[in-house]
C-alpha cells in the first residue's frame, strides 16, 4: 500500500464525498481518480450513489460520474489499512 492510499482509506472509515476527499487530501483530480479506481479494483474501496444509499453501486459508471459517488473503505480495505501500521 502506498502512503496516499493509506491517506485516502485513512478518510474513508466514514461515506465521502468525492469532493470532501479532493479538497482534503489536497490531491489533484486526475490522480485522485485514478487512485480510488485501483482502490475498487483491488476491492477496498466501494462507491455509493448517494450519502443515503445502503447498497453500494454494483457497476457504476465511474469515467462518467466518478465526481458524483460517495466513497467508503470496505471490511478488507480497512484491515488493508490497519495491518500497514
């Protein structure tokens, strides 16, 4: 894991928003998309619809609304990320 993916699963305990994260992590748009992408990937982040959502999105259309989701580390993102200590 790298210290900016440990940075954003650090945000991600709690549903955010894409543009909560930008503006904290102070990272710039492209990268930051590029990098919660990878983190679905590799299935530690999910993304939501909406801050009400319970069900995460099965395919969003991340290229079209990426900026639009809510994120939120998952069960094995967060042992990802506590086990990087």
């Amino acid at each position: 894991m790298t210290d900016i993916e440990f940075d954003i699963l650090d945000e991600l305990y709690f549903l955010q928003s894409y543009d909560y994260l930008l503006k904290t992590l102070k990272l710039n748009d492209n990268l930051l998309k590029r990098l919660l992408l990878d983190l679905i990937e590799k299935g530690w982040v999910k993304c939501y619809g909406s801050p009400t959502e319970e069900e995460p999105l099965e395919s969003p259309d991340f290229e079209k609304d990426y900026w639009n989701y809510h994120y939120l580390a998952t069960k094995a993102g967060l042992l990802a990320h506590n086990s990087n200590f």
